[in-house]
C-alpha cells in the first residue's frame, strides 16, 4: 500500500490530466510533486514506474518551453533526486547536471538557483567518488550562498556538513572536523536541537573524534544521536543502527568489548530486518563483529564472520571498494595470527590492488597536497604481505624453494602501490610516457634493468605480531639482479636504522674543520661504518661483479649518500663505498626504470643561474602559477647571505658549454623567479647555484607531522610550500604584496612548470635535496618537484656544501658529462676526481667536502 503522500500526489496528477490534458504543463508539474512524494516514500519495485512517469514530464516541458527553460531544470533537478534517493548515481549525475547547465547559462553562474544544481551535482560526484569534483562545487555553492547567509542558513549547513565529510575522507581531519562542527552550528538553529539533521551531525562529528584521538569521549554525541532518531523515525530504524555501530566502535576501542559486541548484534539485526541479509551494511555489521572476536582472541568465530562479511560485500557494489578492502587485509591479518601465512598473503594482496584502485579512482583531480594526505590514510594490505613475506623467509619450509616467487609477487605489488600519488602528478602535470601504476610491475622493471646493474628496493613498513601487539615499524630490502631470482634481506628495526642514519648526517654535515686533530673524521667514520653495516652490508653480498645499483630507498632512507659510507678495506685509511663497485643513483620508485625512455622533445641550451642578490628590489609577478608563503614563523625569519662563489660557478659553467652550445646566465637582480619561470622551460640544462631552503623539522605540514615546540606555525601546511629555493629579493619577500614575486621559489611552483624538454636539473646548493620524508611517496620537495615538472635527471645535495668545494666538483661533473659519459657514470667520476685532488694535496677527504651531491632520476 503506497504511503498517503503518494497517493494525494497521485490524485493531483490524475485532476490535471483531466483538466488540462495529459501533455499540459500543468499535468507535469503534477509529476514533479509526485516525484517529491516518492523520494520520501517511494519503494524500489516500482522505480520503473517513477522513471517512465518523470521522464515524461521532462519530455512535455522540453517541447513546451525548450531546452534551456528554468522550468526544465527544475523537472531535471527533481528527476535527479528521485535517482539519487534509489541510488541510481550514475543515471542521477547527468540529469542534474543538465539542470546546472540551464540554470547557469539562464541565471548566471553567481545566482542561488545556480547554486542548488551545484549542491546536487557535488554529492552526485561525491557518491560516485569524484571527490576533487565534489569538494570544487560545494565550495562554489558556498561562495555564492554566503553571501546572504541569512536566507541560506540551511544550505549552507548541508554543504558544509557534506564537505567536510569529503575533507575527512581524503585524510584533512582537522579541516573536516572545523566544517563539521560549523555546520552542526547552523543545523540546530535552522531545524531544531532535535532533528534528523542535527543527528546525523553529531554521530559525524563523534566518528571524526575518534579517528583523530581514539581516546576521545564521544559517546555522549552518539547517545544524543540516538535518542533523536529513535523519536523522530523509530527505535528500528537504520539511522538508529548508525549510532549503535558508533558507540560500539567507541566501547571496543575502550577495551569494553562484551558492551560493544552487544550494539553490533543489535544494529546488525536492524540492517538484516531492513535491507535483506546481502546488504552491503550487513557485511559492515559482520566485520565488526568479526573484528571484535579476533581482538578478543575468539579466532575460529572471527574468521567466519569475516568470510560471510567478503562474501556480501563482494556481491554488493557498494561495498567493492575500500569497505572489501579493509576486510580482506583484516581477514589477511587473522590469517597470519592464526599461522595461515599463504592464506594470508593471497588476501593481503587481493585488498592493496582493491585499496589502490579506489584511490587512484577517487584520487583524480585532487591537488597534489590533498592527494598526499589521501595516500596517508588509505588502507594499505602491504604491512601484512610483507610481514608474511619476513615469515616466509625465516621458516625453514621456505626451503621448498618458494621463496622467491613469493618475494616476487608482493614486490610486483609493492612496484605498483609506491609513489603512486608522484607517478599521477608526473603524468597529469606533463609526462606523455611516464609509467601508469597499475599496469607496469616486476616484469616491466626487470626487462629495463641493465646487465650490469641491480636494483635495490628498500621499504619501510609496520611488522604485525602474531598476537596483535602495536606494530613494529621495520625495514626491509628486495634486491633484484639480472637472471637472478628476487631476493629478501631483513634490515632490522626502524628505530635503530633512523638513530643511525640521524648520526650519521650529523658527522656528514659537519665541517671538519671545526674540529682540529681530525677528531671530526674519525667520528664520521665510526658512525658511517655502523650505518654501512646495517644497511649495506647485508645486501652488497649479493651484487658481485655489479657495476650500477639503483636504489629505490624509503623513510630516512632517503636521506642517505650511500656513495660516501666508509668502508673496512682499511681501517688505517679514509675509503669509501665510491671507490668500490657497485656505482649508485637514485630513483623515486622501480618504475622509474620503464619510464626513462622520455619520448618528449629534447630542450636546448643551459641556463645557469648563480649570485643572486637577494636584497633586491622584488620583481612583477610572471603569468606562471605563484605560490602564496606558507603560514610559518621560521619561513618569515630566514635570510640569506650572499653566496660570493656562486656567481664564479655560474661562470664557470657558461665557460664550459659556450663553445658547444648557447648559454644564459642570470645574475644579481636579474637572478629571480620571474626570470628563471619565463626561460627555464626550453631549456636542456638547468644550473642553479643558489641557496636552497627546507623547513620540513621547523614547520607543521599538512601529513600531520608536529613541529619543533614554540613555533608559531598554522597546521595543516602544504608540505611542498616548505622546501624551495632562493632567488633574487628573497630577503625583500615581505615588499611583495600580491603582485610581485617573493624571491622565494617553492618546490610547488617548481612542479607547475614544463620542464619536460630538461635532460639535467643541478641543484648546487645547501640540502636541495631535503624535505619532508613520506613513507612510501619519498622525499616531498625540489626532487619531487622537478620530476613533477618533467625534468629527467636531477643532482642535489643532501647536506650543507663548501662553497668552494661545490664549485670543484661541480668542474668534474661538466667535464665527465662533456666526454660523453651517462648521468650516474658523470656523477661517480666527479667524486673519484675529487677525492684524487684532496688526497694529492693531502687534504681531509671527509665527504663534507664531497659527498653531498646525488644524482636522482634518468640515469642514462
């Protein structure tokens, strides 16, 4: 029987057929209020009956008034609810959006019309997992609906509500929770205290505080939620079902398990009665239950629950994404609990492909620094593949000879899953040939590593006990040689490795010289040596008779010069890695191998840019994109001395490349953004001898990371405003206002050129190839930058260099480059011929001198 609403609309449709005719305007404005009716209380099995119904009024009103009538639009946008309500997204999206077009093109695009249609095609978007689609026109609709924000107070507290839901699901939970709690504001004013609106706020706002601190006391919002709905819809109603599943989140997470398992069975008994026994909210229910019993140590009965859950789930299309995902690894992680390790590696990699998928898929369109804080909190199966994978390794029973293949199939996954969020800037930003994630893997890779060389893949990741103790974070490598099977080589603890990589840079930062009696070099080579032994020495057995490594390194990992560790030839002398083979370079991801084969037209000339004066007057804003200055106490300090030699190297190099081919050389004043912006695409060389800046241990990022304490910094900066270089009038940045350059090139500005004709980028500079360190994404700053921007290989330092020094080296490098030799043979004969010079003039030969400068991308 059809609820009353439906049946008085109904009556209306049949009196205006009568009066005016079944094809009269009338009689489709008729429609349109049933189609209302049905929204609220419409039933799936008669959505062919609405489509047929609303379709026709939509045909009557496009033949009465035309394409481009409001009142069209306003047919369009009620069809596109109706869609919407029965979750027929994707027949829902493209109606609303012809009513957005009308009301855009009749209206204008600043008129409140105009913004009801963008509201109703950003939650289309947002269902349909366009999220950077959704998050751009809820901020649209607020634009214009803020400004008469008494007359919108309702609208504006649903699309408030909405986008900071989108903002928490992409990883910003502060930004969300600030929305969030906005909108619950204008909610309880505009509805009333007790309304559904209201209480979907505050079951919201109570799940956002537990992901941000699972300690927080939430459960008086999800009780409030509660009593609210139980009054306004009933005591079994699904919404009711929502807080249940809230507060047992919350009592689980409080160790108060029995209390939480009985909400779950609760609120799964409210969705099996309401949605059948194969609804995607079902399996929901089952997984925390399932998640409840491997928690209390009840395995037996968790693995079934967590069976039925991905049987749903796998049905159901709702659930396909991260919610299947989620429970795959789950399930993968109770497997290897229970000791199931093949099980539990099969499940594993089954949920990172379905975890990756969805991202990229959700991902598109996002900024690089949302797109970064996304990848941060996605679900990832690779902690629990590698954990079986170290189990694997260390059981006897891999002498079955199966080892390798299963080193093989979680490092074709881990290929896929690294640097995913860099590979999709790369690609959308400039790169035609730059590798798709997803499709290139193990094989890929190996079919473009040379003979001669070996590719070394280090991960950090979490180590999963079987007794679901904390995490212990750990590192491990994966080697790979030509014809050679892909080995596994445990590195230990990450705690020890990051202690020892931190020691280490301090010694390599430090100039000796400060330190008389060579007490600084012996106190490099101690601390050298232990880095060398945990994380090269396990691995270099295995790379006889190398000639390249390729690292792919991980974590702190990234901050490593492996060509200056000392080695133990003889403990009398200072020898380094360098002066051994294998030779090193550097690459951000294994796919980086496929990818090098650039297919872009070759950029020609040098442009080198060296003793920038950086109190100079700032210059006009160029027409390329222009960073605002992060929000950051320490970027407001720094200063910049003058950098003397520069200007001597920037000479030097137009010395050597003037007679083979044309050279630019910026100078002074003329040595700023606006220049280096408008000339340094085209370019096939690129030399900057400038200072470089990174404030990635001084300012709060938006990944979360906290900053030093007394800082005066806004959180949630965009951590590629944090890193850049410094160019002409930096020291004059605050002059600039809004329509000049701030002297101050950031590596977010770097990333927005086309740079994709650079063979060489060569960052001569302090720490150009710092920034903050992201698992799995690398080093987020000029090295990304310049990939970003299309640039094939990039020489960067990881430390302060001598002046002096880096103009040397600097000589070797051209020299080797102009004889023809390849990006990492040039960069390894500049650190032979340095360390030649400094022995035979019986110098220190401690890497301060030379060993900062890497060389990272394209190695040919």
């Amino acid at each position: 029987v059809e609820a009353e609403p439906v049946l008085l609309a109904k009556q209306r449709l049949v009196q205006a057929e009568r009066r005016h005719g079944r094809d009269s305007a009338q009689s489709a404005e008729a429609i349109d209020d049933l189609m209302v009716a049905w929204h609220d209380f419409g039933t799936v099995e008669r959505l062919a009956e609405y489509r047929r119904l609303a379709e026709r009024a939509i045909s009557i009103k496009r033949r009465l008034f035309g394409g481009n009538s409001p009142r069209l639009a306003v047919s369009l946008g009620k069809y596109a609810e109706l869609l919407w309500g029965f979750e027929q997204y994707r027949d829902a999206q493209p109606v609303a959006e012809q009513a957005l077009a009308i009301r855009s093109k009749t209206f204008g695009p600043q008129h409140e019309l105009t913004a009801s249609s963008l509201y109703q095609v950003a939650e289309m978007r947002r269902m349909m997992g366009d999220y950077a689609g959704s998050i751009r026109m809820h901020e649209q609709a607020l634009e214009i609906w803020n400004r008469t924000p008494g007359a919108h107070a309702v609208s504006i507290g649903d699309s408030l509500y909405y986008l900071g839901m989108l903002r928490c699901t992409i990883g910003d939970l502060s930004g969300g929770r600030t929305l969030i709690e906005r909108a619950l504001h204008l909610r309880e004013r505009a509805h009333g205290p007790d309304s559904d609106e209201v209480a979907g706020n505050l079951n919201m706002l109570g799940r956002l505080m537990l992901r941000i601190d699972p300690r927080a006391e939430a459960m008086p919002l999800f009780e409030r939620a509660q009593k609210i709905w139980e009054k306004t819809l009933s005591r079994n109603h699904p919404r009711v079902a929502d807080s249940l599943e809230s507060q047992g989140l919350a009592l689980a997470g409080a160790g108060r398990n029995a209390e939480a398992a009985t909400l779950f069975r609760r609120a799964l008994k409210i969705r099996t009665e309401e949605f059948g026994s194969d609804h995607y909210l079902v399996a929901r229910s089952l997984a925390d239950l399932a998640r409840l019993a491997a928690g209390t140590g009840d395995r037996n009965e968790a693995e079934r629950l967590f069976a039925e859950a991905i049987r749903i789930q796998k049905r159901d299309p709702e659930a396909r994404g991260p919610e299947l995902a989620r429970t795959l690894v789950e399930d993968a992680r109770l497997r290897l609990a229970m000791g199931g390790v093949s099980r539990s590696l099969d499940l594993a990699l089954q949920g990172e492909a379905l975890a990756r998928e969805d991202f990229q898929k959700k991902s598109r369109g996002l900024t690089e620094s949302e797109a970064l804080q996304y990848e941060a909190t996605r679900g990832t199966g690779l902690d629990v593949a590698l954990t079986d994978l170290d189990s694997w390794e260390r059981d006897a029973s891999a002498s079955d000879g199966s080892g390798p293949q299963v080193a093989a199939r979680v490092w074709d996954e881990l290929i896929q899953s690294r640097a995913i969020v860099l590979d999709a800037m790369a690609a959308r930003n400039r790169q035609p040939v730059a590798a798709t994630v997803g499709s290139t893997g193990l094989r890929e890779v190996l079919a473009n590593l040379p003979d001669s060389g070996a590719l070394v893949g280090y991960v950090r990741y979490d180590h999963l006990s079987a007794s679901f103790e904390k995490p212990e974070p750990r590192y491990m490598a994966l080697v790979l040689t030509p014809g050679v099977q892909p080995a596994v080589v445990p590195i230990g603890r990450a705690d020890r490795i990051d202690r020892l990589v931190e020691a280490w840079r301090t010694e390599a930062g430090t100039d000796p010289r400060l330190d008389p009696g060579r007490r600084g070099e012996t106190r490099y080579l101690e601390a050298g040596r232990l880095l060398r032994r945990a994380i090269w020495d396990p691995i270099a057995a295995r790379l006889k008779d190398r000639r390249y490594a390729f690292i792919v390194p991980d974590g702190v990992i990234n901050l490593v010069s492996f060509a200056s560790l000392p080695t133990d030839m003889d403990m009398e002398k200072d020898r380094y890695l360098i002066e051994t083979t294998p030779w090193f370079h550097y690459l951000s991801a294994e796919r980086d191998l496929v990818s090098q084969r650039r297919g872009q037209a070759r950029g020609t000339g040098v442009l080198a840019l060296g003793g920038a004066d950086f109190d100079a007057a700032p210059t006009m804003t160029s027409t390329v994109h222009r960073s605002l200055a992060p929000a950051c106490a320490t970027f407001d300090s720094l200063r910049f001395d003058p950098l003397s030699g520069s200007r001597r190297e920037a000479e030097e190099v137009e010395a050597f490349w003037t007679p083979r081919t044309k050279v630019l050389t910026l100078s002074g004043a003329a040595a700023g953004e606006s220049a280096f912006k408008r000339l340094a695409p085209g370019r096939r060389i690129l030399h900057l001898a400038t200072h470089g800046f990174s404030l990635e241990d001084r300012c709060a990022s938006s990944l979360g990371r906290t900053s030093q304490a007394g800082l005066d910094e806004k959180l949630g900066e965009n951590p590629l405003l944090l890193s850049g270089l410094a160019l002409a009038g930096a020291n004059r940045r605050k002059e600039a206002g809004d329509t000049a350059e701030d002297g101050m090139l950031t590596a977010e500005e770097i990333g927005s050129l086309d740079l994709s004709g650079v063979e060489w980028a060569v960052l001569s500079g302090c720490e150009t190839g710092m920034g903050h360190v992201m698992r799995g994404e690398g080093v987020l700053g000029m090295r990304r930058a310049f990939q970003v921007a299309g640039a094939g290989s990039l020489i960067m330092s990881l430390w302060p260099v001598d002046d002096g020094a880096a103009r040397i080296w600097m000589r070797h490098l051209y020299g080797a480059r102009l004889a023809g030799r390849s990006t990492i043979d040039s960069a390894a004969s500049a650190d032979h011929e340095m360390l030649e010079e400094l022995r035979r003039d019986g110098r220190s030969t401690h890497p301060y001198f030379w060993g900062a400068f890497v060389a990272a991308g394209d190695w040919h």
